[in-house]
C-alpha cells in the first residue's frame, strides 16, 4: 500500500473535528445555544414558581375546608337538634355520630370520632380516606383531643403518609368529653400535583426540542447568506474578483450582502485599476527604456558627435519618463480629498493668465473666445493645470498658425461654470471619444497636421487627458470632448457653480444685504471676451 494510505483517516478525523469545531463556534450554534437556555430557564423558573403556587393554593383548599368543617360542627353543637328526640344534644356521643353521619368529604378527607380516649365513631363507608387504619394517626388525634384546650390544627406525619389535621375537642361536661377528627391526605395530594408538573415537565422538554430543531431551520434559512457570503469570499481570489454573493430579501442581511457586494465592487475596480495602472505603466516606460538602451548600445564611444546626440536623446527620453511619474503621480493624489482646494477665483483673470502662459506654447492664434466676469469657487492651480493639458493637445494636433480659442462662462440657470478649449486640428474618431480621458488611450486613426498621412506613433493622448477628467470630477464635474475628424476638437470642462463667499464685515459694523452676494459683472451668463 502507498505511504500516504495510514494518514487518510487521521486527516479525515482531523476534517470532521475542524468541521464540529466550526459547527460549535458559528453564530447559528451560539444563537441557538442562547435561545434554547435563555428558554429552558425561563420554563424551569416558570416551573418551579407554578408548582409552588399550585401546592400553596392546594394548602389554602384545605385550610378553608377545615375551616368549613369547624364552623359547621359549631353550628351544629349550638344550634342543632339530635333527630332521634327534637331536642339539643343531650351528649358529645349524639353530636359526634350526626356530625359524622353528615359528613360529605373530599377524595383525600377522613373523619373520626373520638370520645374519651377511644375511637367511638367512624367515617360513613363512603370516605375513601380511613383514617383508623393508621394507628399513629388515631394516637397522635386522641393526645390531641386530651391536652388542646380548642380547636387545633397542624401538619403531621406518620410512617404511612403526611396529613393535615383538625382536632376538634367537644364536651357537655368534664366527664363527656371527646373530640371531632378531620384529615386530609397530603402525601397523595402532593404526590398528584408532583406528578402534573412532572408530565409539565416533560412535554416542555419536548416543546423545548422541537422549538430548538424548528430554530436551528430558521436559523438555517436566516443565516444562509452569511454562509453563502463566507463560501463566496473563500473562493474569491486575488486573480478572480468577479464573483458576487446572491441577494435576498430586504432585511438587514440583506443590506449586509449589498454592502459586501459594493465593497467587492470597489475591490475588483481598485485591483483592475492596479493592474491596468502597472500593465500601462510598464508598457509606457518600456518604451523609452528600449530607446535608451538601444542608442547607448550603438553608440559610439569614440564619436564625439555620437556621444552628444545620444546624452541628447537619453535626456529627451529620461524627461518623459520624470513626466510620466509625475502624472501617474497626480492620478494616485485624484482619490485624496485635499487634491482639489477650493478658494475665491476670479474667473476673467484666471483666463487672462491661463492664455498669457499658453502663448509660449506654440505659434497659434490665441483667441480668449469668451471671458466672464463673475467670482466663483474652485482650485486654479488645478483648473490651470487642466487647461494647460488641453491646451498643449491643442497645440500638438493643429497646425502653425490655426486658431486655438479659450474661454469660459457661467450659467447660474443650470449652476454650471463651463471652461473650453477648441482648435482647429486633425480632430478625434467618433470611436476614440468615448474612452480618450482614459489612462494610456491614443486616438487610432489620428494623422499627423499638414496633410502627412502617418499615424501619430509616440505623440498618443498618453495620461494628460486623464488628469483633465480627475480635475474635472475632483470638483463635482466632468470633461467632455466635441470633435470632427479634419475640423478640430473643443474639449470642455463643465464644473458646478458654487459662488464666492460674500466678504466678512470689518468689526463691529454691520453686515448689509448679509447673506446676499454682490456679483461683479453685467448678469447670470457674460460671453464677451476679446480677441488675443
């Protein structure tokens, strides 16, 4: 037999105690663990606290018909007449045989009657109970009857069982004496009422198992989810974040699911986005790194002119890849919540700079195509920045001299703030619009100005259009592109407006038309601007 055969059923056992271990340590266990004691000892207190009570009002019965019985037998002595002569009882012995004849007791109720220090009387034969077969009973009632002065009452047990006795003493003279004796059988009672609870007992045990089995079920359909939701997360992997655990219901398990659901969403996207970001950025730097080395190779160390047209080269190169750092550097920083810093801006002024930096960028005709005059809130370094960017794509697809056009405009109908860049160059495919702010996209078909056929090989969209859309959604907005092929592109940015904080009052003066914003500028939407 194999090697490995002897150690199949130790790691099979190992299997099902790791699986009893999980079994015991699951919330359905512990649930159920909880419900069934929290019930148990809610029907064991309620047990105990009914049998009690049961026995109490057992003992209050018979009390009150103790209590019955004498106040009968006084009537009887003070009132009653002996049928025999129509007259009082003229003797303990005639009282004592009609107190017995009349008696109607309970099942467990016996009667005696005592005269002297001897039983005279007995029970009619149809009260169960006979209590001169037990013969400590009849001693402890005569010595009883003989030293109690009144009516006694008291609990007493003999070898036969436990009784509940009145003793009560009737005499004409101190001669006549003898005594009334009544009991009830407690032993039995109490043995009766033991057993009722005892059967109580019994089925709240199995009341108890099959709410516990009905539990463990519900508990079952309940908690699937999570179960499902465990399974799930055990299959997912680094490689395969596409699984998605099966919503059900609309409870807060459900809501739970969900919420687990959208953060394996936002891990697939972050892990996609790693991976696209490392695929990109190694395809990207392998790029410049080839060029490298591929001159330094052939370079030829003792050629002057080779050697600086190489360093040349390397440098140029090298500068592409610290701008590529940098942006991919700014791409990471567009999650952060401090990427955008929002002040007051004036936003004509913000243009006249923006163009002002633009027009050392290339030989066009700058145009400044609408410039408004209204102070609003954003971040101009960023909103530079994403300019710059369009504005140097501009420049790179259009041709000498072209009109490349800036402007901006506020619309506070639709609380928007509109900032565009528009040229005249080779223009974007209908197809390559739709992902040109993604990381790395380079429009295909995209032609070289002046009318060369050649695709733009190495002069791709690369990240630049990426960060424009960072910066445009950092403020709440988005980067949209119009464009025909041969015509030109106008890239736009469409950021919500969110007006200028009216200034702060000096102090102790007050504040007029508080809360009110006094614009600078002719009205809601200013399209003048003047041509650069």
């Amino acid at each position: 037999m194999p090697d490995h055969q002897p150690d199949a059923a130790p790691t099979r056992w190992a299997r099902l105690r790791a699986a009893a271990n999980r079994a015991v340590r699951s919330v359905r266990s512990r649930v159920l663990v909880a419900l069934v004691v929290l019930t148990a000892l809610t029907l064991t207190v309620t047990g105990i606290l009914d049998y009690v009570v049961d026995r109490q009002r057992h003992a209050d019965q018979v009390n009150e018909s103790l209590s019955r019985t004498y106040a009968e037998v006084v009537e009887l002595a003070e009132n009653g007449v002996d049928p025999a002569t129509g007259e009082p009882f003229a003797n303990v012995d005639a009282l004592l045989r009609i107190a017995l004849q009349r008696s109607v007791g309970a099942p467990d109720e016996g009667f005696l009657g005592i005269l002297g220090t001897k039983v005279r009387w007995l029970a009619p034969e149809s009260v169960a109970l006979r209590l001169e077969d037990d013969p400590e009973l009849v001693a402890i009632a005569i010595e009883r009857s003989i030293e109690a002065d009144g009516a006694f009452r008291e609990t007493v047990r003999t070898s036969m069982r436990e009784y509940r006795l009145l003793v009560l003493p009737v005499a004409s003279s101190d001669v006549d004496r003898g005594a009334l004796v009544v009991a009830f059988d407690e032993s039995t009672a109490h043995a009766e009422l033991a057993a009722q609870h005892l059967w109580r007992f019994v089925i709240g045990i199995g009341v108890l198992a099959g709410a516990a089995l009905i539990t463990w079920i519900a508990l079952g359909r309940i908690l699937r989810p999570l179960a499902v939701a465990r399974r799930t997360a055990d299959e997912i992997t680094g490689r395969d974040l596409s699984r998605r655990i099966p919503v059900e219901g609309d409870d807060d398990l459900a809501a739970l699911i969900g919420t687990l659901n959208g953060m394996l969403d936002r891990l697939e996207q972050a892990f996609d986005g790693q991976r696209e970001l490392l695929d990109d950025v190694g395809h990207e730097l392998r790029t410049p790194l080839t060029i490298v080395q591929g001159h330094l190779e052939l370079m030829d160390a003792d050629d002057p002119a080779d050697i600086a047209e190489t360093r040349e080269l390397v440098l140029d190169e090298l500068e592409r890849m610290g701008r590529l750092v940098e942006d991919l550097i700014i791409i990471a920083k567009a999650s952060r919540p401090d990427f955008v810093r929002r002040r007051d801006v004036d936003l004509g002024e913000l243009l006249d700079t923006v163009l002002l930096k633009a027009a050392t960028l290339g030989d066009r005709d700058w145009r400044l195509e609408a410039r408004p005059e209204a102070a609003v809130r954003l971040d101009p370094q960023r909103i530079t920045q994403a300019l710059l960017q369009l504005i140097g794509n501009a420049v790179t697809h259009s041709e000498p001299g072209s009109t490349i056009g800036l402007g901006g405009r506020v619309d506070r109908g639709r609380g928007e703030v509109r900032l565009w860049v528009r040229d005249e160059g080779t223009g974007i495919p209908e197809d390559a619009r739709r992902r040109i702010f993604e990381r790395f996209e380079q429009a295909s078909g995209m032609r070289a100005p002046g009318g060369s056929n050649a695709p733009l090989i190495g002069m791709g969209l690369g990240i630049g259009l990426s960060i424009v859309a960072a910066i445009a959604r950092g403020h709440g907005g988005a980067a949209r592109v119009d464009s025909r092929v041969g015509e030109g592109s106008r890239f736009e940015l469409v950021l919500p407006l969110e007006p200028a904080l009216p200034p702060l009052p000096p102090p102790g003066a007050a504040a007029p038309g508080a809360g009110v914003r006094q614009d600078r500028g002719d009205g809601p939407s200013d399209d003048g601007g003047t041509g650069a």
